[in-house]
C-alpha cells in the first residue's frame, strides 16, 4: 500500500469518525440545550424557555416543544440513588444459627446430599471440606471442584451472590434459626411429616372438624401429645380443620440477638375448604382458558423407603424409580394430589393473577387510577402487565434471599437425611440424639406397621433438591407472590361461586356451601397449599416453609417501595394485608 492510499484511508477515518464524534455531540448538544447549559455553541440555532419538564425552544424562528431530558434523566439517577440509599441503611440484621454444624463434627445435622457418605450416610470429611471451601472464598473455580458423588448436581450455589438492583439484598432479610438436631420441635416437625405420609390417600373433604377418618384421627391425637409443635390450632389444640395448614414464623427485630420469633396463621388459611378457589377456577388466557384439572400420581408412588435407595438419594445417585401417573386428570382432591402440584415449580402465581381478572375482582383502593376521571392505568404501571411483569420478577430476588440462607448461614438437613440417623438408631443401634418424643411417637410406628420401614416414604423418588432445607424457596416464592397479588387487588372480594371437588367424582367440582370465600384468604391459602405440599412430600420441615414465607414478603415490601419511587402519579403506597393479620401501610 503506498503513502496516498495511507493518507486517503487515515482521512476517510477522520472522516468517519468526525461524523461519529458529530453525531454523538449533536446528540448531547440537544440534551444540553434542553436545560439551557449548551448557551455560546447552540444559541445562533436555538433559544429556549423550560417550563417544568417540557421545553419551548426557537428554532430558526420556528417555536419548538420539546421534552425537558436532561431532568428526566437526572430524575432516573436521583430515584436509583435513592433506592441505593434506602437499601444501605437498612444494614445486616442479625444472622443467628442452631450452631448444630459446630455442635456435631461428623456434620450429621448439616446437609451434605451430593457429596459422597459413609455406609450410615455420614459425609465425607474432605468433600464436605471442599464445599466449605468454595462457599467461603466465594472463587469461581472452587465451586467446580466441589467432591460430588453420585452424578447429581448442586442447585445455584453462586445464585445467592447476584446483587439485585430491586428491592433488599440477600444478606439484609433476617432469619430465625431453625430448630437443633436434638430439640423436640425438630421431633413434632418430623412426626407431622411421617403422618402425612401415611394420609396421603385420604380425601382432602375428610380434613375438617366432622370426619370420623380413623386416621385422621389418630394423626390428631399423636399431635397434640408433642411439647413443642408450633403449627395451626384451635381452642390451643390441633384439630382436623387445622392439620396439615401452614404457618408463618416472623423474627422479632426488636430483639438485637435475632432469636426471639413469633408463629402466626395468616389469615384464611384454616377457613373453609382445604383447597384455595385458585387452584379448582380455569385458569383465562388471553381467549384461552387453562383447566385446574391436574396431572395425578396414583396410589402407592412412595419412594426412599429401601435403605440402599435412600444411600443412593444420599449419594447424589438416581434411584432409577419414576412416578407412575394416573391417565386420568382430575382436579386437586387429596394430599398426594398436592405434593404432584407442588413438585415443579413454575408462574402459578401468574394464573392467580389471570383467574383475578377472570373473576372480575377490583383492584386496591390503592391504585391511583380507581379515582381518576380521565385515566386508566396500562402496562407502564398499575394495570394487569405492570403486575405480571414484578410478579415474573420478584420470585429470583426471592430464591437469592432464600438460597443465601441455604448456602451461607444455616445449612439445614433435610427431613430425609434425619430419618436416615433414627433409621440408625433404631436399626443400627447407632446413637444420634434423635428426640424420644419422635423415636416414641405413633407415626414411627404406624410406618413402620405399614411401609416396612423407618426411614421417611417421600412422594418423590429424587428425594430433596441439592441445596439444603432453611429456608424453603417454595416459601419464599409463594411470600414474595401472594404480597404482590394482595397489594394489587382488593382482598375484601368475595369470590363468586366457588366450588370444591366432587368427593364422588374429582373430575368434577360442585358448589361450595359455606362461610364467603375473600380473595385475601384464598391468595393467602394458595400461598400454603403450594409451598407446603412439599412438605407433605416428604422434602421440607414445617419451619421451613413458616419462614420461607414471612421472608418472601420481606423481599416483596423492599421490591414495592422501590417501585414507588419512580411513579408520577399521585399515589400514597401500596397497602395490603401481611401474613400476620397486620396492616401494611406506607402513609399510615
């Protein structure tokens, strides 16, 4: 190439990016013109007045309006910042554990499933080490050289360190501590679970204050003999109406040690039917209904009740075992049929929210366009697309809070691995310190009486996912989902012609004759009936789910008042109902 085809292509460059850089200054001149800073360079061209956002600029003579940018913007960063701040001051709260990874050096109260176990399924010391490792230095290359044994992978260590740009970080949502090993409330949790194996059959019509179900019954009374089970009562006894009904465990932030918690039954929860209308109502898409009519697994499908199987599930290895379906769908009627709906997760809340406006329920008073005479609200806020799109958002700044608690601070075992060291005891003449009022309970021994065995009958044959117990991400999806849902709509609706299963046919639905049915209640009963039928499956302790899901809430309020700050309109705050009964109200 010679020196003129060098000079002709460095001038085409120059040309080039003289049309760039021109480009790129016109593009901010204008900006700048806008708030009146460009003066000298642009005058000859423009002279401008600004009234409030919007501009009346000359142009060659010709008067101009045009939108105020540069305030917008500024305004945009100002609102970010402001978030940011908010964010910061909230600070960490305190983040207690049992103390039972400390307590127990062969880490029999940790959950070590993936990595590599013993024949009594204790971990192995160096790949548990290898875990701790990556998990501290927080190094990239750590988490993949992590001991994993049996092909199964662990869920989304490093998800909990993603830094969310809405609402409360990770590390800002406190927890309680779950209860130790040895305690009796880890006991009464496990004893609730091994009758809901046992009950998984028996029809949902059948949980209420008139059955005379034998087992049901007797769940009852092997329940109400524990010393410390914190779920729903009634008259400080657990009854039919209330087994098997969720829970809410908030922390007491009074409290600078983080300790002190309180259990609360949202409301709704344990009135009416087992059920919520959410899950029996079709589902309207667009012109399209989805049918509530659900895929069903039949009687029998009980898994990692072999000892081998369950070391295998341990191990991060597959049983090789599959649910086997029923080939006909019918609507959710008993509590197997609640674990099938629970076991994947997926935008469920997104067809509450669909059902909502199927059913013609009002928005919140809250909404600013309720009371506007010339505006509707649309996708851009406070309409049906503006829901869906925090509803789709909130349920991973959730899990990131969730999971942080799973990874970082509590490492909880599952109930699976528990009933490994009672199998132990029982059979192996081991000696972990499992609670007597447990290893004595009824549900030990009708299992036993009737599935062969004292490890816990799990209604799926993978058993728990990889990640372990506190707090439950089904939890906290359903928290974060259901305060959203509330603070959209008018919980006081009553909901229209509701329905519950046929107990002679569930493929069918027949009216619901009873006390009204809110739509605060029934969301708050979705909430449960989702996230805890993976309990009644053998995979979370009740405390897992009571905590996942005043945690969701906590990440649902953060997300909503940072969503408030961008708004134009004239609105006072998102109010609802949390879980506790209480009022959230931003003005108040």
């Amino acid at each position: 190439m010679n020196s003129n085809q060098n000079t002709d292509n460095n001038n085409s460059k120059r040309s080039l990016f003289s049309q760039v850089s021109r480009r790129s200054f016109l593009g901010r001149a204008s900006l700048l013109t806008a708030t009146g800073v460009a003066g000298g360079v642009m005058a000859p061209l423009f002279s401008s007045v600004k009234k409030g956002n919007i501009v009346f600029a000359q142009e060659k003579g010709r008067r101009v309006r045009t939108f105020n940018y540069d305030n917008f913007v500024q305004k945009a960063y100002q609102v970010r910042v402001e978030a940011a701040k908010n964010q910061l001051a909230l600070g960490i709260p305190p983040h207690p554990t049992n103390g039972d990874e400390e307590r127990y050096p062969n880490k029999i109260a940790t959950d070590t499933r993936g990595l590599p176990h013993d024949q009594r399924g204790e971990v192995q010391i160096e790949a548990y080490n290898s875990f701790i490792k990556a998990i501290t230095t927080l190094n990239p290359n750590d988490f993949e050289n992590i001991i994993l044994d049996g092909g199964r992978k662990l869920v989304n260590p490093q998800g909990p360190l993603a830094i969310s740009l809405e609402g409360i970080n990770a590390a800002q949502v406190a927890t309680p501590p779950p209860a130790t090993l040895n305690s009796a409330e880890q006991a009464a949790e496990a004893v609730e679970l091994y009758w809901a194996a046992l009950l998984r059959e028996v029809s949902l019509r059948e949980f209420q204050n008139d059955t005379d179900n034998p087992k049901i019954l007797a769940a009852i009374e092997d329940l109400n003999k524990l010393s410390a089970f914190r779920g729903p009562k009634e008259n400080g006894v657990i009854t039919p109406q209330t087994l098997f009904r969720a829970s809410v465990n908030y922390v007491d932030k009074s409290d600078p040690s983080g300790k002190t918690t309180k259990y609360v039954v949202p409301p709704g929860v344990t009135e009416g039917p087992y059920v919520s209308q959410f899950l029996l109502l079709d589902i309207p898409l667009n012109t399209q209904f989805i049918s509530p009519l659900i895929r069903t697994a039949l009687p029998g499908n009980d898994f990692l009740t072999d000892y081998n199987e369950w070391l295998t599930v341990q191990n991060g290895g597959s049983s090789g075992k599959s649910i086997q379906f029923d080939p006909t769908r019918r609507y959710v009627s008993n509590i197997r049929d609640i674990t099938e709906y629970s076991r994947i997760n997926g935008a469920l809340f997104y067809g509450v929210l669909a059902t909502l406006g199927g059913i013609g329920a009002p928005l919140n008073s809250s909404n600013p366009y309720i009371d506007s005479r010339t505006q509707v609200g649309s996708a851009a806020t406070f309409a049906a697309a503006h829901f869906q799109a925090l509803l789709l958002l909130a349920p991973s700044r959730a899990i990131r809070a969730s999971y942080w608690g799973k990874f970082y601070l509590h490492r909880r075992l599952r109930p699976e691995a528990y009933a490994g060291l009672a199998y132990n005891n029982l059979v192996n003449k081991t000696d972990y310190p499992i609670h007597s009022e447990f290893l004595n309970s009824k549900a030990l021994a009708e299992t036993f009486k009737t599935f062969g065995t004292y490890l816990l009958p799990h209604a799926y044959p993978e058993g728990a996912p990889l990640h372990s117990a506190y707090t439950a991400g089904s939890a906290a999806i359903a928290g974060v989902s259901a305060t959203l849902l509330k603070a959209f709509f008018d919980e006081d609706f009553v909901i229209p012609n509701p329905v519950v299963p046929d107990p002679k046919d569930p493929t069918k639905v027949i009216p619901y004759r009873g006390a009204p049915l809110t739509v605060g209640g029934e969301i708050d009963k979705f909430a449960v009936n989702y996230t805890f039928g993976r309990s009644l499956a053998g995979i979370h302790w009740r405390s897992d789910i009571a905590a996942g899901l005043a945690l969701g809430e906590e990440v649902a309020i953060s997300i909503l008042k940072d969503e408030r700050l961008g708004f134009n309109e004239r609105f006072d705050g998102f109010t609802f109902t949390k879980f506790d009964g209480t009022n959230f109200d931003e003005i108040a």
